[in-house]
C-alpha cells in the first residue's frame, strides 16, 4: 500500500501521535498513517502503526456530523476485534475529532482484484468464509452494515477485515431497520434502492455482490450507469460468471430479490464450512465446536472416511470427502491468498476457520455490550498496539477522550465516504423493463446515489482504503 505525503494544511500530529502521511480521504474525513511519539519528537522505529482518522475541518462545527463520527466509534466498539480494525483511541470532542484504529497492512478487497485479478478456488473460498465469518460477528453485535462492498474488505496477512461503520445502524427490533437510499449502486440490495426497511438480508445480497466481484473482476449487475445498473438489480438475473458448484449456488440464493428469500448470515457460514448442524451449541460447548473446526480445517491430514466430528446433542457429523468446499479451506497451513504463480504474497495465519465455528455458537453473547460499559479512560498511547490476532472472544473498551456528543434528530441525508471504484465501466446491455423512478443525480461512470461512503479514497490509484475508514 502507497502511502502518500501530507499537504498544506494537514497537522504534523493529532494528540500523542505523530502523523507519517496520508492512507486516504472520503467525504466524512482523512485516514493517515500514525505513530506514537514523544512531544516534538518523531517516533521509533518500532514503534507500532496506527491509522488515525481525522474529521474534515470544514464538518467541525456540524453537530450531525459529529454524532455520526461518534455512532461510527461507538459502533465499531459492539464488533469483534477479530473482524474489523480495531479501535484503541479516540477523541471526538476536541478541536479536532479523529479516531486511531489498528492498521492493517494489506490492500482493499477492490485494489486487489484491479491489480492481481479475480481470485479463485481456495483463495476465493478462504474469502468467502472470512468474510461471513465478519459478517455474521457483525449481524450478531445486532449491526447492519450498510454498505458492504469490496472497498470496504481489507486484505490484511491474518485475513479479511470489514471496515467503514460510518453509515452502519443498530437493528431496531427482530433485523429490520428504517434507512435512507445508502450505499453504492452495484452493491446495495433491492430494498435499498427503493427506499424501504432495510436489515441483516441486505446485508447478506451485498456480500454475494462482493464475493461475485471477487471472483470475476465485476459486480453481478455491472457498473456503469445509475440507472441501468438500479434496473437490473431490481428486475434482472444477476451476472456471477464462472463461479461454480455449492458456492455459486449459495451466492445466487444470497441475490436473491426478495430478502426474506436470503439465508441469514449465521446460516451462510455455516453452509461455507459444509455442515447441516441446525442450531449452535450452547456456549459450554465451545470446546467440542474447537475441535470440530480442527478436525475440518485438517485437509488432506484427515481422514475422511473415518473421521466423525460429535457436536453436544447433535447426530455426529462425518466429515466430509475430498474436494468439497470444506476440504480446500485449512487456514492453519495456507496463506490467506495463496495465488498460482505467487501473484499475492500475503503470508498468513489464514482465515480463522476455528474461530468462525465459534462464531455461530459463542459471538451474540461475546459481543453485546453490557447496559452501561462506556469508558471515559484514555489509552496509553505508547503502548504496543494490540494484535490483529487477539482471540475472536476479546471486547474492547474503547476509551474516549471526553463526553459523549449528544446525537441530534437525523432529518436529512448522510454522507457516504465510499466513492464507487473510477474503472472504466464496461457497459451491459438492459432489457426493456422500464426504468423505476427514483431521484439521483447523474455524477461519472460507477458513482454512489449519497455522497461518499466512509471508506477514504486512497491518494493514488495503486492503494486501497485506509485501514481505520
């Protein structure tokens, strides 16, 4: 990832912190590349990489602003750490608001597919699982995203982070939730473009978009203009390419017009680790889902026609043959992209298949917060950043600098910080349904229907979003 210089008018530092140069700007704010530091100092050389974000001058003094910046702390405080970039400083009331997460060192999910190509069999299917895996932590936080999309997805050496909760809101009731027309036309969801209640299901069509992306190089319904793109999403077949087998199946069902057609995100992950268990474990059970996810991430070093997995009051599972979905994901010995002829080199620990397992039985009460946990400590600055890797059961106190921001009435529309990648589009032909009637203004080729989502947009062409947008 390129990092660019800073300009006239950026702070050399933001508090404790040192500021090294720019990740990446949206229309909410900029994402820099920081380092603690001694006052008037510059950093060490060890010292641990820190993406702060800081909010555009020019929103200071926009109260709406400002409770968006706050909700989007305050909601990246109810995700597990192990899917997002972390959060470990903040200060929102000062002169200057901005908000220091963990950053991540690797490209957007976008950046990688324009530079390297689509991705396919086991680096696709390592994806998908990390991704709902983030998902369904997400949706179980009782979160809705919003605008998940390929910008959004950082390709970090542990694995996928999803990133961007600025347009993100709290379920208000089973999984539903009343939203604005939010989000990039190529990955919203049809109930989002017209402007209806919008819940987890939306979320669950944006991700199939995103895997669709993935794996072709091209959103389902294409990229090119407003409305095109709006009419096929709501009357036509998604395009999914190549893709094949009980993936392809799986996404389609996941584009599916109707949300109630969707499988929710816990069922998606369950399906992507191939089993039929109907229900998770109690919590007590943890153990056993552990190694039922040991056993299913061994690969060849199991064996399949001996090897049954016993889940606590469930039929014992046997595992499954060579060749299936399951077979090809073993994270614990695979780098999480591992391409044909080395054209991604991102060595890592791989997708935690072990920790989506528990996900489904153990995240809804591991990342709920508890009524009244709000911190007003402030965080050593110069302590070591906490790592990427931290169990999928670690909750973070964020600390805040000072009180909380009273939230205003939204009555008006929100800033998106996601522009739509700048590619050329490549145009698809449309049938003759007529065009639904909705109100947008015409901006380039692939562009968003809200000003721009919170992912920042990287300086130059060759970088993806910045880890803390």
């Amino acid at each position: 990832m390129k990092l660019g210089a800073l300009r006239s008018g950026d702070p050399d530092r933001l508090g404790p912190y040192a500021l090294l140069g720019r990740i990446g700007e949206g229309g909410q704010g900029a994402v820099f590349l920081g380092a603690a530091a001694p006052e008037g100092g510059e950093p060490a050389d060890d010292a641990p990489r820190v993406a702060i974000k800081l909010l555009h001058a020019d929103l200071i003094d926009d109260a709406k602003a400002r409770s968006r910046f706050l909700r989007e702390l305050d909601v990246a405080k109810r995700v597990a750490p192990f899917c997002t970039a972390q959060v470990i400083d903040a200060d929102v009331d000062g002169d200057r608001p901005y908000i220091v997460s963990e950053y991540v060192p690797g490209p957007s999910l976008n950046q990688l597919v324009r530079d390297e190509g689509p991705l396919d069999g086991a680096a696709l299917d390592r994806l998908a699982v990390g991704t709902a895996t983030a998902l369904a932590a997400i949706h179980e936080a009782q979160i809705v995203h919003r605008d998940f999309k390929p910008h959004n997805v950082l390709v970090g050496p542990d694995g996928p982070r999803v990133i961007d909760f600025g347009v993100a809101r709290a379920v208000t009731g089973a999984t539903t939730l009343t939203s604005r027309v939010i989000g990039t036309p190529s990955y919203m969801a049809p109930e989002q473009i017209r402007g209806e209640e919008t819940g987890t299901p939306a979320d669950v069509f944006c991700w199939a978009a995103t895997l669709v992306y993935a794996a072709t190089g091209e959103p389902p319904f294409g990229q090119d203009s407003i409305h095109a793109v709006i009419n096929r999403v709501l009357h036509e077949d998604p395009d999914v390419g190549a893709m094949e087998g009980s993936l392809r199946v799986l996404v389609l069902e996941c584009l599916a017009k109707e949300p109630e057609r969707r499988p929710p995100s816990r069922t998606l992950l369950l399906r992507l680790l191939g089993t039929d268990v109907p229900a998770a474990p109690d919590l007590g059970d943890a153990t056993a889902m552990l190694a039922a996810g040991s056993v299913l991430a061994a690969g060849d070093d199991a064996d399949p026609t001996a090897t049954r997995v016993a889940f606590p009051g469930v039929s014992p599972v046997p595992a499954p043959a060579r060749g299936t979905l399951l077979t090809r994901l073993r994270p614990p010995v695979a780098a999480l992209l591992a391409r044909r002829g080395g054209r991604v080199g991102l060595a890592a620990a791989g997708v935690a298949l072990v920790a989506a397992v528990v996900v489904v039985s153990a995240v809804l009460a591991l990342t709920r917060p508890k009524a009244g946990n709000s911190s007003t400590k402030v965080s050593d600055p110069s302590a070591p950043v906490s790592s990427p890797s931290a169990p999928a059961h670690q909750l973070v106190d964020v600390p805040r600098r000072h009180a909380p921001v009273p939230t205003p009435q939204d009555s008006g529309p929100e800033p998106s910080d996601s522009p739509t990648p700048s590619d050329s589009p490549t145009a698809k032909p449309t049938k003759p349904t007529p065009t639904p009637t909705i109100t947008r203004s015409s901006p380039p080729p692939t562009p968003t229907t809200t000003p721009p989502s919170e992912s920042p947009v990287p300086p130059d062409p060759s970088t993806g979003p910045g880890p803390g947008g």
